[in-house]
C-alpha cells in the first residue's frame, strides 16, 4: 500500500507529505482507541443493519475490530506517524485483518464527523471520572467535617485572624464548592451527550442511515439536529475545561490552606510523611509538595481552558483543522485534575491536626470583638455605637498586651454600664454555640450540614 493510500484523502494526491508536515500535522491520540474504536463499531452494525452495506461484510468488519482492539489492549500496536491518527491506525489495522471488506467502514461517514463522535465519547466519560473524584472528595470532607464538628480554629479574613469557626465548618466550605464541581460536570455530560454520527463532512449524509441506532448503542440521549453545528461545536470542550479549571482553583485553595497550616507560624496541621517531602540539604524540613504541585498546575488546567476558547475564537463553520487541538486541551486539563482530586481525598484524611494549637489561636487575636459588640447590642444598644465601644476596648487590650477575656470587670463597666459579669465568661464555645442557625458554625448544625451535603452524594 503506497503512502498516498495509508492516507484516507490520498487519491487527490500525486506528490509525498514532507516529513515535517507528516510531523506537524500528526495528532497521537493512541491512547484514545477504546472509544474510536467503539463508534466504528456501533456505525458498522447499523450500516448491515440498514442494509448500506452487506451485511456479511459488517459482521466481518465487526469481528476484525475486535481484534484490532485485542491488539491495541495487549500492547501490539506499532504507533505509526505516517498514518496520522487513531482513526486511519484503525482501519489500516482492520485492512490487514479482514482485507478489502475493510474499505466499507467509512461509508457514510468522515472523518469530521467521526472526530465529533470521538471527542463527545471522550469528553462524556471524563465529565463522569472528574464528577466521581469530586464526589469522592465531597464524602472524605464530610467525614472530617463530623469528626471535628465542635474543634474551633481561627476563621480568617484577608489572613488576619476575624472570629471563631470549628474546624468542621471550614472544610465543609471546601465541601460546597466541589459539590458545585460535580454539578457542573454533570450539567456538562447533559450537553456532550448528543450524538454527531451521520453529519459526513458538514452537510449530512445521503444513505439511509439509522442515526438513533448508533446513538442507542453508544449510549447517548439523542442526535444532533444541524450537521455543520456537530462538526464545528465545541462549546463541550469549552464546558469541560472550564469545570476543570473551577474545581482546580478550589483545590489549588485548599492546597494554600494545607501549606500555611503546615507551617511553623501556624503550626496547625502535621504533615503525614505519605504526602511530604523532605530537601537534600536541610533534614528537618518535611514540605507540603502535594499541596504546592496542586497550587502549580491549576495554571496547566486555566491555561487549557483559555487555549479552548482561543481555538475557535476566529473559526468559520464548519470543520476546520484547528480542531484538532481540542483533544489536547481536553486531556491536559483532566490531567491536572483528576490525579489531584484522588490525591486529595487520600491526603486529607491522613493530616494530623493539631487542635490545641487551633483552639488557642481561636481565641486569639481578638477574635471575639464580634461576640462582645453584639453582646451590648443584645442590651438594646446600636451596633455602630457597639462597635466603637468595643473598638476602644480593643486598644485597652493592645496598651495591656491581653485579649478581651483579661480584661477586668471593671474596665468593662467604664466603657458601658451594660456590661455585667456574665461578660467575663464569653469564649470560643459559647461564640460558636451563639451561631446556632442555618448554615453556621455551631457544632449541631455543622454535624446537620454534613449530613446534608452527604445526602446530596
């Protein structure tokens, strides 16, 4: 078979591909041969079935792509360049197998289309591992949600120390923005989950073809309704990198949290030695590079999501050659993030957090500022004038070098007459048992959200 032949536009064409176009031009997309060759498949059962082809050449074009797949599993396949992609490799294989009857297999379909089908397959079962790594996440936090649903640590605005919050409540937040992650990448799978096959190049196809076969056997909801609209989108592609990029950004947060934590300033997570590294140079250091990798490549999955976009910022309809980007964006931005969603639900169970230390500095910092200016709004006081008030005790405390809970008595009395004993026996439980409503950070509702979130997985 001459070269011109191996390609499956080569008729047109008298002269050889320079090397560096063959280079250029070539996609390696092997890995991606389960799903193509699932779709030549299910389009060869409906060519026999339709009676497009014979059907004897179907069932034996059906038989040789399973052969094709053995091969591929088994690591038999020789990555060829000169054949382009997955989809010519595929057939130049059949071809060897079963001979002429091979040449069947793209009638009535091209390479436009069948590239469509491939990446909405793809894309399908990736929305559906990253929406599971999600979940899986989701449920860990949960769990350390429960089991620290009353250990307060220190809640942080602009990383200046703000008011008390347990450390349930915090890892739950993380637990409402993924459940958001998966959300999207189900929303996702609604939109990919159409059917392309039967488009041709752009126009459609004049065989009878039984569209809604093929999109039963391969499982999707439905068929496309505009042939140049299923060759050209990929708004999917846009979807999908775009959640990677969401749910990368929320990782890359929790990472920031995990290596401030680890640190000696805060000193309120013990890294597990599965999930740290050590220097060449200093032995005592124990590094967060999981949570550092994590903050590093959520660029990787931003960058694939504006490379997506810019793609087809200028395409006219319908295919054009640009699109063969897609795939990389798509594989590059699961990459990033599927291997840090299972990191991460391994890791954080396995961080050994030091509550003391939380607890102490909960109560640091003024932290309780809040409490005690809604303590005298509860006495009929303004809040405005509250918070003077208390902003004046806060000074008091920087001048004695104490926390508001050191304060005597008495200095309370001068700044208000409202102010009675009970004052002195305002602390960190009873600010955060005080937040006693939907959605806040006493221990009871922080268990309550947990078993929410838990019921929505």
């Amino acid at each position: 078979m001459s070269a011109n032949e191996r390609r499956q536009w080569g008729g047109r064409f008298t002269g050889s591909m320079s090397d560096l176009t063959r280079d250029y031009t070539a996609g390696d997309d092997r890995t991606l041969y389960e799903d193509d060759i699932a779709g030549s498949v299910a389009h060869a059962r409906m060519l026999g079935a339709t009676g497009i082809i014979p059907a004897e050449d179907a069932a034996l074009i059906v038989t040789g792509l399973g052969e094709v797949l053995a091969a591929f599993r088994e690591g038999r396949v020789e990555w060829r360049p000169e054949l382009e992609d997955i989809h010519t490799h595929v057939e130049v294989l059949l071809r060897e197998r079963i001979g002429e009857a091979a040449g069947r297999l793209h009638t009535a379909r091209s390479r436009n289309d069948q590239v469509a089908l491939l990446n909405r397959i793809l894309v399908r079962r990736l929305c559906d591992d990253a929406a599971d790594g999600c979940q899986a996440l989701v449920s860990v936090l949960c769990d350390l949600a429960d089991t620290h649903a009353a250990d307060p640590m220190p809640g942080y605005t602009h990383v200046q120390r703000a008011q008390p919050v347990t450390l349930g409540h915090h890892l739950l937040a993380y637990g409402e923005m993924l459940l958001r992650d998966r959300d999207r990448f189900r929303d996702c799978r609604k939109r990919v989950n159409v059917m392309p096959l039967g488009s041709g190049a752009l126009s459609g196809s004049p065989y009878p073809l039984d569209r809604e076969m093929v999109s039963r056997e391969l499982g999707f909801d439905g068929v496309t309704r505009n042939s140049m609209d299923a060759t050209a989108d990929r708004d999917f592609v846009v979807e999908f990198t775009a959640a990677c990029a969401i749910a990368q950004v929320h990782l890359s947060r929790l990472a920031e949290e995990v290596v401030l934590w680890a640190s000696a300033e805060f000193g309120f997570v013990r890294l597990p030695d599965g999930f740290a590294t050590g220097s060449s140079m200093m032995p005592q250091k124990k590094n967060a590079d999981v949570a550092e990798l994590a903050r590093g490549r959520t660029g990787r999955a931003i960058g694939e999501l504006v490379n997506a976009l810019v793609m087809q910022k200028g395409l006219p309809l319908a295919y054009n050659r640009d699109l063969q980007e897609d795939k990389t964006a798509v594989l590059n931005a699961a990459g990033a993030l599927l291997p840090t969603l299972e990191i991460f639900a391994a890791m954080m169970p396995a961080l050994g957090f030091n509550l003391p230390a939380m607890r102490a500095a909960a109560s640091a910092g003024f932290s309780l500022a809040t409490d005690v200016a809604d303590y005298l709004v509860k006495k009929g006081m303004p809040f405005r004038e509250a918070h003077g008030i208390v902003g004046s005790l806060v000074r008091e405390c920087e001048a004695r070098r104490c926390e508001l809970h050191e304060l005597p008595l008495d200095v309370y009395r001068q700044a208000s007459p409202l102010f009675e004993a009970d004052i002195l026996s305002l602390d960190v439980d009873s600010a955060l048992a005080a937040r006693d409503l939907p959605g806040g950070t006493a221990p009871n509702r922080v268990r309550q959200a947990a078993r929410d979130l838990r019921a929505e997985l």
